[in-house]
C-alpha cells in the first residue's frame, strides 16, 4: 500500500535549481548581496512553494485512494494552476472552487486549470469565506462525491512540512531569509526549517493581513522569536505594485540577461547581509 514516506506516492517532477545573484547600486549602498534560490525553475507548471506545498498532500491523496482533488482560489491563483497542473500529471481529476462570478473569456490562469482538465466552480464572495466550515464542505461533497480537499493556497500541515524540508536544502551562508506571504504556509515552513540564528522576513502580499501572525503561529509547536512579517509592501492589496518596482524588475531583467521572470511571486530570496542596515 502506498505510504506518504513510499517514493512511488511522490511522483510530480521535479529539477534541482540554482541560487543567482541580484546586482543593483541600492544593493551596494545598504552594503548587501541579495540572492535568489530559483525554485521557479524546479518544475514547468507546479513550480517555486507550490511543489513543495502539494507533495506531501499529493502523497496522502495517493495513500487515501482518492480520485479527485477539489481546492479553492481566486481567479488569478497560482495554486489553482499549480493544483490543475499536477493532478493531469499524476493522473487526477481535479476541481478548483473560484471565489467571485465567471467572466469570459477566461484570464490565462483560469484557462490554464481548464485545459488541464480542472473542473471551474465559481461561489459568491460571501459563500467563498465560509470555505472551511463543515456545512459548506458537506454541501460540496454532496455536490461533488468524495474527493481530497487541499485548502486555499495549499496551506496545511503537510504542506508546510514539504515547505521544511525544502528549507533544509538551503544551506547556512546567510542571514535573512525573505519571501512573500499569502496564507503564511510557506513562511511557517521556512521557520521550522531552518536555524533559529538566521532571520527570516515575511511580506504579506494582502492588505490588512495582521491575521497572518496568529495563522502562521498555529503552525509552529514554539515560540520562535527569529521571524516577523513586514506590511508595508502591498501596495494596496495582491497583484499590485508600483512604477519603481515595475522600474527594478525591469533592470533586473536587463542586468540579467532576462533570466529572471517578471515577478518573482514563487522564488526563495536570501540576502546575505554584511552590516545591520536591514535589520
């Protein structure tokens, strides 16, 4: 029978990735080296956080039998497309519950799911925050058969210990550790795993999201006081920004060559810092 520790439950792909260099003169100013662990490159569709967040869940899906796998998202979710990619790869119906009406034609994202034969189901904003209730799960099983529920953004225990594990093959050689925060599984995984010396900075992509220090602490089974979330880089909710940060990643892209993608919305930034600056 397959076990979530049986390899042959752990199928989705995936590619070892390389660490790479951002310059920049703000860089030198603050007298820091800034680094990016390219987990955008670890998989074509299931990539960055999400593979490590799916895997351990995909094992249980495996070891619990199921055919199906149903999850929730808003219309531009990464976890959705990650979700619909790696259920067509390992043989997986599969259903994304969108928050919101259905507009057509589809945004990328959401044609995406679809081509890969993820099944759109689209509730009100008001039903979509009652997803984790069990009525509301009743009623989707009801609707839908059994199925294995994979919360939004993937976050659950088992995904943050994939998200661990990923942390450990970081290695030691810096002092911050830094990436976007959604639902908080990926920064709680990234606590765990790695050394309490080290300081990790999460940048919630949400507005008002000071919910997330009590989310993410549920994950923790201690008091680590070497993290903390900085709320001052949303620029006025998900998906937004501003024209110097549209200006960096553009020289960023010029600088390398167009090696990095546009955003890095999935990638692991490490910053090696040599003073306090950015404490």
């Amino acid at each position: 029978m397959c076990t979530l520790q049986d390899t042959s439950c752990q199928m989705l792909r995936y590619t070892p990735t390389p660490t790479q260099e951002l310059h920049d003169a703000v860089f030198d100013k603050a007298g820091v080296r800034v680094l990016v662990k390219r987990e955008d490159l670890n998989h074509p569709y299931v990539s960055g956080n999400k593979w490590w967040k799916l895997k351990y869940n995909l094992a249980e899906a495996r070891v619990q039998r199921k055919k199906t796998l149903l999850t929730f998202g808003g219309a531009y979710s990464n976890h959705i497309y990650a979700t619909a990619a790696a259920a067509r790869e390992l043989g997986f119906e599969s259903i994304g519950i969108i928050r919101g009406e259905e507009t057509c034609p589809l945004n990328p994202t959401l044609a995406f799911a679809k081509s890969r034969g993820m099944r759109l189901h689209y509730i009100s904003r008001v039903a979509y925050r009652r997803k984790q209730e069990n009525e509301v799960i009743d009623q989707l099983r009801n609707q839908f058969g059994d199925f294995y529920l994979i919360p939004e953004g993937g976050t659950n225990d088992l995904a943050v210990n994939g998200v661990e594990e990923f942390a450990g093959t970081l290695g030691n050689d810096f002092d911050y550790l830094c990436c976007a925060v959604g639902t908080g599984g990926t920064l709680a995984g990234l606590i765990k795993g790695v050394s309490n010396a080290k300081h990790i900075i999460g940048f919630p992509v949400l507005r008002g999201a000071e919910f997330l220090i009590d989310d993410i602490g549920k994950h923790l089974e201690t008091v680590d006081s070497n993290w903390k979330l900085n709320f001052d880089y949303h620029f006025g909710g998900y998906a937004k920004s501003t024209s110097a940060l549209q200006e960096f990643i553009k020289n960023q892209r010029k600088e390398n060559r167009g090696q990095f993608s546009l955003i890095y919305p999935i990638g692991i930034l490490t910053t090696s810092a040599t003073n306090d600056k950015i404490r």
